[in-house]
DNA sequence: CTTAGTTATGCAAACGTTTGCAGAGGTTTT
DNA sequence: AAAACCTCTGCAAACGTTTGCATAACTAAG
C-alpha cells in the first residue's frame, strides 16, 4: 500500500539513502525488543513467541517490507548461505547443464551460488582462497587435476567440498561423476560389434581424471577385444578444444593411417577429429567412424550427427549440490563417491567398416 | 612454513574449529589496536600509519595466514563486493559469453558475482529481492522484458542496475545491448544483394526487445527495399528456442510457400528452420536461404554451415560491467545507453535464390 | 499459599570489521 | 617559548543480526 514509491525514487538523487527498514524499525513499530522480533521471524525459533504477537510482528515486517540482512545474520551465525563454485571454462557447453543441477538444488535450499571461472591462467588455490574469505560456507570443484594442491588447501582451511564432474587421484573429498571408463568403453564396444578392430582414440588432458580414466577404459576395452596393446593408438590433447582435437587426430591419422574408427574423449575434441577428417579428405562415417563424449547440445545438427556417450550432467550437478549440503550439515559426514551411469546414444557418425 | 597443517586438519573432527585468525590476532602478535591493523592492511588508509609498522604487521597478517573476513567489513561499511546477475537461461549457448564478459571485468574490480538463472517459471521481481537481501551492491539483469516490473523495483530499491542484451521501452536505466535493428538489416540487405525478394522473417518474442528491435528492422529493411507491407511475412516464436523456431518456421512456410529465404531473429530458431526445411524437404541454401542471428559456437560445423550475424557478447558483458561500477561508485552518474555494432558472417546457408 | 514448572519476553554480548574523534608526542612557525 | 601544526596510534561506537541467560507473569502441583 505504499503510494510513495515514485516520489521516494524520485529524491533518491538529494534524499539519505532510503535504507532499508531493520529488525529496530519492526520491533520498535510493534512495541517489542528487536530479540522478539528475529524469533518471530525464524521458523525454528518461532516457537517461542505468542502466536499474536508473532502475527502481528510478521504482519508489521511486510508492511514495512522488511528483509533480513543476510550479512548481518552471516556474521552472528557464521554460515553466510553462500556456496563457490570453481568452473574450468564457463563457456564450454558441458558445464552449464552441471552449474544448472547445482545451483538448482542449492537454491533449494535457501543458499546462493558464486561461480568463478578460473580459465587457463587462474590460480584455484588463490581464487579458492578468495572465496573463503568471502565466507562461503562450501566449496564445488569442477576445475580439480588429479594432484590438485587445491584439494588439501581446503582440507586444511577445514571447509566442505565436493568435486564434480571430475576427482582426485586420493579420493580425499567426495565426488560426483560419470562413470569414464564405463562411458568409453559403451562406445568402444559399439564400434567393435560394428566391426571395427583398428580403432584409435583422441585421448583429453592426461592429468585429469576423465582424460585419465576414458584412456583407461579405452585400453581396458581394445585389450579385452584382443587387440595388441603395441597395436592400440592413443594421441593425448592437452585440452577440451576442438582446436586440441584436430591436433591430436591429425597425429593419429599420420602415425595409424590404417584406422577405421576414433573414439573422443570429449565431444569437443570429436569436432576436432571431424574438421582433421576434412583436412585428410576422410569420409565420415564410410571411411572412419568417430564417437564423441559427453552429448554436448545441437551434435544432432552436424553432418554427420555425431554418435556419443551421454553423461548425467544436470543430475551431477544436482547430487554433488546435496553431498555438499550433507557435509555442511555434519562436517564429519560420509564421504560418498557418487558414480553415475552414462548411455550410448548412436547417431550417423558410426557405420560398419569397408569391407 | 605452517608445519603443522597435517596434523591440524587431521585433528579437525575433535578439535573446535581452527577459526581462521581476526585482525585482533595479528594486533596482539604486533602489540598494537586492531584499528592500526586494518588502517596497515588497507591501501586506502595505510598511508596513515607509519612504514616500519606497517611492514611489520603485514609481514605477521601474512605468517598467520590472515584473510580479511569480507562479510564482517561489509556489514561496516554497507558494500558487501557483490553483484548479482539475473540470467534468463544458464544453459542457452548465447549467454556464457556476455556472463563471462561481466564477470571477469567485475573480478578485477574486486567484485563476486552471484548468478542466478531465472528460469520459465521463476519470478524476475523476487529473486532480485533474494540478492537485494544478501546485500549485492548492484544487478545487472539479461531477462527484463520491454515492460518489466523488475525495472521500476530495482529503481525503488534504489540499487544500482544495468540491462544487458535485453532493453526496457521506457529507456529508465543504462543498458548495453547490440543494434538489433542494423544487426537484421545487415541480414536482410545480404539477401537483397543475392537477389531475393521473397524473404519471411521467424521473430522471437515480441515481449521483449530482442525480438522487437530485430522484427522491426527486418520490416524497415524490407519495406525500403520496396516490398509493400502485405507481403512482408513474419511469423512470432514464443521463446528463443529450437522448437519454437521449428514451429514458427512451419507456420511461416505453411502461409507463404513461395519464399526463397527465411531471416532468424536468433541462433537457436534458425536451428528450429532447419528443422522445419529438412522436415519439408526443402533445400537449403539452393531452395530456401537462412540467416541466424547471435552467431553461437559451432555455427560453422552446420550443414550447411550458418550464415548468422555476430554480435560483440563478451564486449556486452564488460562494457555493462564497467557500466554498473560507474553507477555503484556514483549513484547519480549519467545513464548511458550503449549500443554495438554487429558484423554479418557469411557461410553455406544462403546463395542466389534460384532462376 | 508456597513451590515448582512453564511460557513469553527483555537484556546484553557477540560476530569482525571500519572510521570519526581525540590525544600523545614531535616538529615547525611565529 | 608559546603557538600552531603534523604524524601516528588508540579508543569506542557502529553495522544488523542471533542467542544464552535472566526475569516476569502465569499455571499447576503439593
């Protein structure tokens, strides 16, 4: 009922600032101490304050449009409702879906997110560091190497973590991610019962968990179908990129003319292989079949629509969240490694090998 | 030369919680007040106590590891160093680039930005309220509608705003956005140059000015080319998404059969023309032209490879960024209004219309 | 009618900073 | 030598909450 409004947004130019009312203008509208007013207003505390009186303090505090200051009870309570989230490369379509299921789930829960990118040149430990002293009260790790030192500086600094979407070689704090191994090899067993035997992979960044465990599973299955292992082909990209892609296939093709098949650790990097394909002359999928990871959105528009491993990326996002909010509750909870299951999903880029 | 981080973190299930050290810690290790530690530890103020002291207090803050606790300063001094960021779809391909263009500007101002994905169904109005609760020092907002309540509540709230991508009619705060007009126009009068004639225009949502600005400059730019305006066909996606461009683009088609080329007020619905050509057995570029807008990653790996016209996303982000600060420090600052070029790129998706 | 128990409220301290004010000691000016 | 002025540091209040403790007013039990 606030027919001031315009005129208050109008002097707010000569005007103090309109300064929020606070827990004072409430409780001294109502006639009752400030302490009164704060348990009224606190579903666990409201208990202890007549059902009336409450009302009339909930009623007054609308009117006035009161809001608590979370900064304020942040610095009383110690929790600041605020969670930092580490992201390697923002831009990068496989994480939106993650940030998604994570920001979702906290929400629900009453706490906001801080996203930093860190990018190529970001230092996780300092930013890590900067984040903490903002008082966040837990920490999603979406950027970790498998000996990341900033996994033990938050040990040590004693905050909650989780890690996403990739995890520490120690398994030190829980985790959530897609199950790599598993997820190669759904796609090295496609291309086998093709037909395929020489088939050869673009492995991703060697120091990171899903480069490290795709090329495992990718070696573990090559074997398994009783290939050689001088015979298996690996070319590793030092990163994510399509560029890195076309790189490392261009590698492959010049060490391993012969394959029929390449199997991407990252959809990514298959974009790569398909522009290195160009590059060759290679026909996609008559002369080498191509298999990406991840199902990033749209791989259904390319030519050929590529054939991938698609992981549960909202969903990660959504259980590393609840892990953290476990661990926040009871610092000295369980600490879960949550795997999930991938699911092959074929499109036209995958085709039995010439004859 | 903390020996003992092991131990401690070991011992952090018993013992009571290390409690990062307080600037009364590092002015008891020096002897002096607190308010002499943090006029040493602020570069603003440090000029007011003397050089050796102050080399001896920060050499100390440093040993003991101390970070300031920001939330403790920020309930001082009233600025809590974050922005919140109101996004209207995390997920859509065109908006890391511009959230990324904020941040990192905000970053090197010292500022954390919390992002919040509004979503279909989430309420503009009250999330803002949530991040006017934390204490953000400004917004900066990539959903507003032409006649957005959100707006005039922010200006109530006398928070400092800025519009990115998105504009509001009444013009009432500073906003960054590309020239939707020119940026369709260029699209239109690259068609008129091949030598159409007969082009259809799939809008977005005309709610917003995205897809006003741009509906508007199609029909300028058609109507200078001498088309009179019945002929000038449009059809209204509700949203920018593939499959509200697929049923635009059929509707469109259903009404004018006859047209040779179809301009895509956006990246995704141009994905949704696709669709629907592929759907009509219709060619593209030979039997039917199309123009994207936005120029999303990945545009080229299309087939054909999308015609689209680029806009400056990151730059977006930076210059409202830089907008925003400007307003914080000086509430009262000019509001400006900036606009930025857009660039067309051709690719395989649009040719001479055929004989 | 005391005693114990319950319920609703007030009081005041605390969270970790920042900053206006005041004062101590020293140096320059008159 | 007094007056005026720096330069540096300490004091204490304030920011807006939350919460342990005390207390007052009742109610119930003995």
């Amino acid at each position: 009922m606030n027919h001031n409004h315009e005129s208050l947004s109008r002097r707010r130019a000569k005007a103090a600032a309109p300064s929020r009312p606070t827990i004072k203008d409430v409780a001294s509208r109502c006639g009752v101490h400030p302490s009164t007013v704060s348990r009224a207003l606190s579903p666990a505390m409201s208990h202890l304050v007549a059902d009336d009186v409450a009302k009339r303090i909930r009623a007054t505090a609308a009117a006035l449009g009161y809001r608590p200051n979370i900064t304020a009870a942040g610095l009383r309570t110690g929790r600041s409702g605020l969670v930092g989230v580490l992201a390697p490369d923002i831009a990068d379509p496989n994480f939106p879906p993650v940030l998604g299921g994570v920001a979702e789930a906290l929400h629900e829960a009453g706490y906001a997110t801080i996203v930093v990118d860190v990018g190529p040149h970001g230092s996780p430990v300092e930013l890590a560091d900067r984040l903490i002293a903002r008082g966040v009260d837990g920490l999603v790790l979406a950027t970790v190497s498998l000996h990341d030192p900033v996994v033990e500086h938050c040990i040590d600094a004693s905050i909650p973590v989780v890690l996403v979407n990739r995890t520490d070689a120690g398994k030190l704090v829980p985790s959530v991610a897609s199950d790599d191994e598993a997820g190669i090899r759904l796609a090295v067993d496609h291309l086998l019962a093709l037909g395929h035997r020489r088939i050869g992979h673009v492995a991703g960044p060697q120091d990171i968990s899903t480069g490290a465990l795709r090329r495992a599973g990718f070696e573990a299955g090559m074997a398994q179908a009783g290939v050689p292992g001088e015979e298996i082909a690996v070319e590793a990209a030092p990163g994510y990129t399509r560029e890195a892609g076309r790189a490392a296939a261009l590698r492959l093709l010049e060490r391993r003319p012969d394959l029929t098949a390449i199997v991407a650790a990252n959809d990514l990097l298959a974009l790569g292989v398909y522009d290195a394909l160009a590059e060759r002359g290679l026909n996609c999928p008559n002369e080498v079949s191509v298999v990406g990871h991840n199902d990033m959105p749209y791989l259904d528009m390319l030519s050929p629509p590529l054939t991938t491993v698609r992981i549960a990326q909202r969903e990660m996002g959504d259980r590393a969240a609840r892990l953290l909010l476990a661990q926040i509750r009871d610092p000295d909870a369980r600490h879960d490694h949550v795997v999930l299951a991938p699911q092959l999903i074929v499109r036209g880029s995958t085709a039995a090998p010439r004859g």
